[in-house]
C-alpha cells in the first residue's frame, strides 16, 4: 500500500440501508477514498446483537457489497471485505475487554435506546458492541473514521481504550480522528424529524431506502412532515424543513443560503418535489448498478476474497504486537 494516511469505516448489512447512511457514510467513503489507504467493512457480527434471521442476513450481506461497490467504492485501490472472515477482529475484542469497564458501555446512548427496543433480547453482545467497533477500528491503525453522529460517542470508546491500551502496555495503537460530513452528519427521520432516520422504522414512510425507486421515493418526500409557517428557512423551530435543506444541500453540495435564496418566495409543495427529485436522480441510478452487480455474486466473492486476504494481512500485524505487548507467548512455527 502507498505511504498514505488510513482511513477505516463499516456500515451494518442489517437490512436496506436509508439515504442517511448514505449521505452520512457512503457518499463521504467515496469523495475520501483515493486521499488515504481506505479500508471497508461490512459488519456482519455486529449485526448478530439484534435477532436476525440466517437467510436474510446472507441476503442483506450481498446486498451491501453490491451497494459499496455500486456506490463507487474501488475495490482495487480500497479494502472491501467482511468483518467475520477476518478472526482478529473477534480475536481483538477479547483483549480489548480488558481494558474496557462495564460502566463505559452501560451508558452507551446507543445501548440504552437498543435495550428498551429489544427488551426481550438485552444480550451481553448488544453491550459489548462498541469494543467491537473499537478493534475494528484499532487493528487497521487507522488515522480517519468516517461516520455519521450517531457512531460519535462509540468513536471517542475507541480512543479512549487505545489510550489506556497504550498507557498500560507501551505504545501499540494510533489514535484514531473521526470525520463528520460538512452536513447531513445526522439524518432526520421524514415523519418525526426530532428522530434519526433508521432503517429499522416501521413507518416506512419515516426514511428513503437505497432500494426505493423513482416515484416512491418522490412520493415520500411529497408526504415529509413540514411544519407550520409557510417560509422555507432553516431554524430550530422547523426541523421538518430543515431536515430536508439539509438533505437537498447534501445531494446538491450546494451551501444552505444558496438553498434558502433558491427557495424564497416558492410553497411546500413545490420544494418537496423539488427535493424528491434531486434525491431520485442521485439515488435510482445507484439502485439500478447495486442491482446489476447483485446478479453476479461470482463477482462480489472474488472481491470479498481478495479485500479480507488484504485485511487479514493488514489486521494481523497489529493483533501480533497486541498479544506480544500483553505477554502472550507466541506459537512456534515451523
Ligand atoms: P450503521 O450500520 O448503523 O450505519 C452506517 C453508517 O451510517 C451512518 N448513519 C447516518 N448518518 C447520518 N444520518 C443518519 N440518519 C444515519 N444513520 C446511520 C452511521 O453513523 C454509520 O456511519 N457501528 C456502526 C458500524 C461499524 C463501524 C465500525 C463504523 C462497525 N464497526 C468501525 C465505523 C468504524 C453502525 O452500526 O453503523
């Protein structure tokens, strides 16, 4: 690999995934790819925290690998591979338990929220699940992590266990910086827009899915919750609005006065279709090429092949300094 800086993310194939991972993670994966040695995971065991079903996790995984690779990412110049065929991350994650306490993941806002959802399910992996963040993140000595504001305060566990890893065994781990898009970090959900857009909603009207077609998806933005007023103007008392300037500035590049002066004097209706089909012209192309790539899955398991031997290589330089620094004795070769 060139002498760049690295840059590691993941994105959970637990099922279709909303124009908010992908203006919160996808979209900015491919503007930083070639600027670093970019590493992508699909993170599979992470999913296993909530129940899944078998079939349909192998379904959502494809899924996934057809929409990176449809979503621009290279997999020559980028590592593009599954979290569970590479064993250090699992392996990672037990030493890293170490140095990680209960109260640092017990008050976890993520692990609150998914405890109360699932309450018949509140497992130990469900608590556990920002050290496997951490090792996914820490074995690649990865400079830069792309995420939405959500993923936050699991980044800052990251650093703050790499800290302490380092502090107690000696430099191992490099600190890792988290990058947030200019907008559009947090998503907001079409129906409730003081929530987060989630493809687990069941209000399927509450976020665009990656595999939503053209008119669904303008049909969608013409039924967005907006608010009272009539002006199209971005401020804390109108989150619907808002809400979608961001989504239209995100998709446009465009800054939030240019939207706001573009928009003046113009109905909700008109800036809904208007935002409808600025997102369908982006988005329906994308589903038609993940489409296209999913009919050959010899294909995507040459590239999953070929990015978790990368991986592998890569992640198990550091699992190797890991066990030696903690005083594990090394197994004999040869
Ligand atoms: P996941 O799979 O929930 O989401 C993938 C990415 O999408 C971002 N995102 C959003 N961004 C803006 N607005 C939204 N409404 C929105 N919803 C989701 C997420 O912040 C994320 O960047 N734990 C991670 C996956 C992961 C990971 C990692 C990420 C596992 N290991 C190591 C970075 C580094 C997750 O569940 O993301």
């Amino acid at each position: 690999m060139e002498d760049k800086k690295i840059l590691f993310s993941a994105i959970q194939p637990s099922g279709i995934l909303t124009i908010g991972n992908y203006l919160g993670a996808l979209k900015n994966f491919r503007k930083l790819q070639s600027d670093y040695n970019s590493v992508f995971s699909l993170a599979d065991l992470h999913t296993l925290t909530v129940r899944q079903d078998p079939a349909v996790l192998r379904k959502n995984t494809y899924e996934l690998a057809a929409l990176y690779l449809a979503c621009g990412i290279d997999p020559e110049e980028s590592v593009l591979f599954v979290q569970s065929h590479v064993a250090a991350h699992a392996e990672l994650t037990w030493i890293l338990n170490t140095v990680c306490y209960p109260g640092e993941l017990s008050r976890m806002t993520q692990f609150k929220d998914k405890s109360l959802k699932h309450e018949d399910n509140v497992n130990m992996g469900l608590m556990d699940y920002p050290v496997l963040m951490a090792a996914d993140i820490l074995l690649y000595q990865t400079d830069l992590v792309p995420i939405g504001a959500d993923q936050k305060q699991h980044l800052e566990l990251a650093r703050d266990l790499a800290i302490r890893f380092n502090n107690r065994y000696g430099e191992t781990f490099r600190v890792p910086e988290g990058y947030f898009g200019k907008t559009a970090a947090r998503v907001m959900s079409l129906a409730e827009p003081d929530r987060k857009m989630s493809k687990s909603d069941s209000n399927l009207n509450a976020f665009i899915s990656m595999n939503d077609d053209r008119d669904t998806i303008i049909r969608k933005f013409k039924r967005a919750v907006t608010d009272s007023g009539s002006s199209i103007t971005a401020s804390p008392e109108k989150p619907g609005i808002t809400n979608l300037l961001t989504v239209y500035c995100a998709f446009t590049d465009k800054s939030l006065k240019e939207a706001e002066d573009e928009f003046e004097g113009k109905g909700y209706g008109d800036f809904k279709l208007a935002v409808g089909e600025t997102v369908a012209d982006v988005i329906d192309p994308i589903r038609l090429e993940k489409n296209r790539i999913l009919e050959d899955k010899q294909y995507i398991d040459s590239v999953l092949k070929s990015g978790a031997e990368r991986a592998e290589r890569l992640a198990g330089r550091t699992l190797a300094k890991v066990y030696k620094k903690v005083g594990l004795v090394p197994r004999a070769r040869g």
